[in-house]
C-alpha cells in the first residue's frame, strides 16, 4: 500500500491511505485545513504500525531529553 504523508499546520505528521475513497476524503479534508503534503511511504504494514514505529523513535528521543532536564534540575536544587 503506498500512504501519503500529510504535514498539519501544528507541525504533526499524519499517515493517510490514499487509495480509498475514505482515505481520500481525509486528504482532502486535511489539505482544506491548511495541510501540506510531505511525502509518500510505500509499506505493507497498516497505518497503526506505522504510526507505532515513529512514535517509538520519538518517545525515546523525549525520554532522553527529559532525563537530562531532571539531572539538570537535581543539579540546580543542590546548589
């Protein structure tokens, strides 16, 4: 299946399939909101693993950072 990619005006990524009448509907919902195209992904998986994959890669990217912020924050109170 290929899925559009589809660029909210808040920045968030959606995965949309396009080869549906629904999935079209939704593109074309999202592009009258003020979306923009970012792209095609070509997959055989279904969009709910898709979404799964990337939002794994970035929770741990937040988990990381947040770590920090608390070490930072830890820093800061002992002084």
């Amino acid at each position: 299946m290929q899925y559009v990619l589809i660029q909210m005006p808040s920045g968030e990524i959606k995965i949309e399939d396009n080869s549906t009448h629904i999935g079209k509907k939704r593109v074309e919902k999202f592009c009258n909101q003020g979306a923009k195209p970012a792209g095609t992904i070509e997959s055989h998986l279904p969009p709910i693993q898709l979404r799964r994959g990337i939002s794994h890669e970035a929770r741990g990217r937040y988990e990381a950072e947040n770590a920090k912020l608390y070490s930072l924050r830890r820093f800061i109170d002992e002084l």
